[in-house]
C-alpha cells in the first residue's frame, strides 16, 4: 500500500469518551492504530465493511488484516519512513486503494489517515469509505453508454466507428441492413411498455444470435436497428436481410401475451451505393421508407428511385435552414392550470413551422430532419431564446405567477453549451430563471449520463427549473430519478388517455403521484381531454394539468386570454 496521508490532531484516542462516541457511531470504517502498526480500534462501521469482528482484530497488525499481501511491504517501509523521519509523499490527501476483507474479496476504498499525538505514542486513525457501489454506478454508467438499456444492443454510436473503418477499405464490399419493426406502436398500445420492451429485448436476442466477425448488429433507435456485412455481395446482403425478416416473423411469447412481428428491411452497399458511412445510413433507411409504402414486411436494396426521397428531405432541410432567419417558425403556447382551484400555472411552448412552400409542416416531420441535419442546436437555442422574449413581454404587461417550458431535444442535451445558451437568453430579456422550464424525455438524459449529469447541474444554477416529460414510459425512471434535482414529473398522456375507466391506468398514474409527493416534485398530467379525466386526477392528488379541455395550443396573443385568472 502506498503512503497514507497524515494529519495532526490533538487527542490521543481512549481519552476522550467524546471521541470514541463519534468513533462508534461513524458510518465509515474507522481503523486506529499505534506505532507499531497495531490495531487498537475497530469500529462497527469497519466489522461491517471488513468482515472482522473487532475482538478478532485488536492488537494485530492492520497489514495483515486490510491490505492485499502485495502491498503489505511498500505499507510497512511507508509507515516507518514517516515514523523516522515525520514525512509523507502524500500529505493532505485522499487515497483510492484497494483493500482486502475478511474472505478474501478485494474491494476499492477511500482512505485518509491523521496522525494522533498522545503523550509518549503516537496513534493513526485510518478514515475508511467502500466505493464499492460507487464503482458499480461508474460502471453501469459507462455500460449505458455504450449499450441500449432495454435489448442489451450496442448502440449505433458504437457500431458507426467500425463501419467507418469498413467502408474506408476501398473497393471491399460491405452492407448496411436497416430493420424498422412494423407498427411497433400499436405493440406499446396495446400491451404496454412494459411487455413491449420483453419484445424488443426479445427481438435483441434474435438479431444478437446472428452476430459474427463479419455481421455486426446494433439498436439504432426506438424499434429500429442496423446490421453491417462485411464481405460477399448483394446477393449475400439479400439473404442476410431475408433470414432477418424470417427470423422476426416467428412468435414472440411471454407471459399473458403473444405477438406476431413483421420488420420492413432497407439494404445499401458499399461501394456500390457510396463509401461513406452516413450515406450509406440514410440510404438504407430510404430504401426501408419505399418498402413501407410497398406494404411493409420486406426487404428493399437502395434503388436509384430512392434518391427522390433523400432529395425531398434534402430539399426541406434547405428550406429548414432559411426557416429560423426568415421567421418562419413560430412558438404556441399550450396553457397549464393548477389542478386544484384550476388558476393558470405556466405554458408549454410548443414549436410550429409555416413554410409559404410547403405549408404548414408537422413537427414530427421536419424535427427529424433538423436532427439528421445538425440543425437542431440552432432551432433550440432560437426557441429558448423565444421562450424568454415572450415570459419578459407577459412580464412588461404586468403577467406575472407563471412559467414557460421549453422541450429540449437529445441531441441539445448531448452537446455541450447548453445551459450557455439558456444563460444568455435570461440575461439579454432579463428573465429569474425560475420561470424557464426545461422539459427532458428520460431517453434523452440516459444518452449520456457523465454529460447530462453536467449539464444539468449547470441549469440548475441558473435557477432553471426542470421537468421529467413523458414520465412511465422509460425504461429506468425509478432508478434515475435520484441522480438529478427534478423539480416536475409529467404523467405521458398515454396513461392519462384511458382515465377513469382504466385499471391499469389509474394504477399507472397513482403510482407517479405518489411517488412525486414522496420525493418532494410536482407532478403534471398531459394529454387531459375530458372533465373525467381532470377529475380523477384531482382527486388523486396531481398538481398541475394540461390538455386541450383547458385549452389547445395557440400563438402568444391568443394564449394570453388564460391569464385573466392571475392578472397582477
């Protein structure tokens, strides 16, 4: 083991009651020893992190009890260098090392040593933390990042690196196999999430049982995921995609359900169809779009035809691109009340795009585009921006007793600048934090646990406030949770849309709310259509409701009709 940090302090242990109190009672392990490295204290905390009682432990060497053989040594010429000669290498310190317990098992610790002066020996009090679980967390961390919760997948994020290097290798032959599961929706719907992520970790497992150095399979996203060839020929790709389809057509069974699947498959080759990874990608998942209009349940190879379709999108995206600088796009404003005496409590902004080529585009349809186009960060900060523009004009006209939210996508979230953005809105509009909600969709801050940890942090500083959307349709909600300063959970309308009636709805949404209170956040219902619905809610102890029975989403001067309730 190497140096320990040292620290003087003025009571030598055994004199003082208070002290040994204070030793017993810690949550960490305390280890005191003499100067002949003797142990003289062992307190709960350390018999439980240790494995030794302390009767067995007392007047041992704490060598040989808490450090792994191969470090007792450089320990032992530590010790005495310092009893000779009063110096350390690493004074002031924290340790992370690696202990022993009592079976044997090593396990990584904190440790900080201080040095007790008593009369005519010196004592040392080892401070001991397992980071056990600490580790564990790191770790799964790490493992979120790389492979998708629900089917054990890698990611796409993973897979593109290698396919880039593939696809690098001139001439060489390689396949993009893009599978899009079938009304995958209607799965979710009528089952639940819950039997419907048994299904994709089934699908998982299937796709898994074809891997092998030269097919490399990955979720991409949602019901999607991609398969890459390398070697053979299109005739191979074909077969390959085929025994896919096949291969999710049979039954997936569990417990009181049964479901049949079919998947619509794209193919694209390099280099017949380009050598460039991102191309090849949106190749495959043109020829996939031709497929579902052919009727699904399909394998489509990219075809010249295809290229119409990219060519549609690459349009939009240019026109996308102009949107923001000619005003083209706008926010509304879906109003939210107080569930108990139904006063107005805020807006959800909600962005909307008027082309004069295109018309009116749905969000569902041009957002992904923004995405794939790298567009999404520009259209973000200008709605955040927006959003503050329009809480400081409801504010000069004397408005006050509300928030606006803002969705913040995954790809806002996993770049860094964010809360920069965020910042310089509230001060060029001169707007308290505390009335910008930034509403996340539990995927989102999944993607990437180390940044959003960050970032969040950093939003949080501004006073910002932050809403978990579409809560109870993840997949780790209950064990993320603690890992951020939620302020707001939303119940998804999904769960709202069969109240009262529902069982299992009603059960579903209870259990957010209690959960919420137990936390200490405010919980919302979206998606609240019927007096019913508003009822049962309140009843059930909700906060905050929105839904078009109190109101759709409108342009700003319409939405500010619903402030005469809180009229300063």
């Amino acid at each position: 083991m190497r140096d320990v940090t040292i620290q003087s302090v003025a009571s030598p242990p055994g004199t003082d009651a208070r002290y040994r109190a204070v030793v017993q009672s810690a949550l960490d392990a305390i280890i005191v020893i003499d100067e002949l490295g003797q142990i003289t204290e062992f307190n709960p905390a350390a018999e439980r992190v240790f494995g030794w009682r302390r009767e067995q432990v007392i007047g041992l060497e704490v060598a040989e009890v808490i450090i792994p053989p191969e470090m007792r040594d450089n320990h032992r010429r530590g010790f005495r260098r310092h009893l000779m000669t009063g110096t350390s290498t690493i004074l002031d310190r924290r340790l992370e090392l690696v202990a022993i317990r009592a079976g044997g098992e090593r396990f990584p610790v904190e440790l900080t040593v201080t040095r007790i002066d008593g009369g005519t020996m010196a004592y040392f009090t080892a401070f001991i933390r397992d980071l056990t679980e600490q580790k564990r967390l790191l770790a799964a961390e790490a493992d979120h990042a790389r492979y998708d919760i629900v089917t054990g997948l890698q990611r796409y994020s993973v897979l593109e690196p290698q396919m880039i290097r593939a696809f690098e290798n001139a001439g060489a032959f390689a396949a993009v196999v893009f599978i899009d599961l079938d009304r995958f929706h209607g799965i979710n719907g009528s089952l639940g999430h819950k039997n419907g992520d048994e299904v994709l970790r089934a699908v998982g497992v299937r796709l898994q049982s074809l891997a092998s150095e030269q097919v490399a399979v990955c979720h991409f996203a949602s019901d999607e995921f991609v398969v890459v060839q390398q070697g053979g020929d299109g005739a191979a790709a074909v077969r390959l995609a085929e025994s896919i389809r096949k291969l999710l057509t049979l039954p997936f069974e569990g417990k009181g359900y049964r479901v049949l699947l079919t998947a619509t498959i794209g193919i694209s080759y390099a280099p017949a169809h380009g050598d460039i990874a991102l191309d090849l990608m949106r190749r495959a998942q043109a020829a996939a779009e031709r497929g579902k209009v052919l009727g699904r349940n399909c394998v489509c190879p990219f075809q010249t035809e295809d290229m119409q379709d990219i060519e549609d999108r690459t349009v939009m995206g240019g026109l996308l691109r102009e949107a923001v600088q000619a005003g083209e796009l706008m926010l509304q404003y879906q109003p939210q009340f107080s569930a108990s005496d139904m006063r107005l409590s805020g807006f959800e902004s909600l962005l909307r795009w008027s082309s004069p080529l295109l018309g009116d585009v749905a969000p569902d349809r041009f957002i992904p585009i923004a995405e794939g186009l790298g567009l999404i960060r520009e259209i973000g900060d200008w709605v955040i921006r927006e959003a503050c523009r329009q809480i400081r004009l409801w504010l000069d006209a004397g408005y006050t007793g509300f928030t606006i939210a803002v969705n913040v996508s995954p790809q806002q979230l996993r770049r860094a600048g964010l809360h920069r953005a965020v910042a310089d809105a509230l001060q060029e509009f001169r707007v308290p934090g505390h009335m910008l909600e930034i509403e996340l969709t539990e995927s989102s801050v999944l993607e990437n646990l180390v940044r959003v940890k960050d970032e969040l942090r950093r939003l949080k500083a501004l006073g910002t406030l932050l809403t978990l959307d579409d809560f109870g349709t993840g997949h780790s909600s209950l064990a993320y949770l603690k890992h951020f300063a939620w302020d707001k959970l939303k119940i998804d309308q999904s769960f709202v849309r069969g109240l009262p009636h529902s069982v299992l709805d009603a059960s579903v949404s209870r259990a957010i709310l209690t959960l919420g209170r137990d936390l200490g956040l405010r919980v919302a219902a979206e998606g609240v259509e019927t007096t019913s619905q508003a009822d049962f809610l309140r009843d059930l102890g909700c906060d905050e409701l929105q839904g078009y029975l109190m109101g759709q989403p409108a342009p700003a001067d319409a939405a500010q009709v619903h402030f005469k309730a809180i009229r300063a």
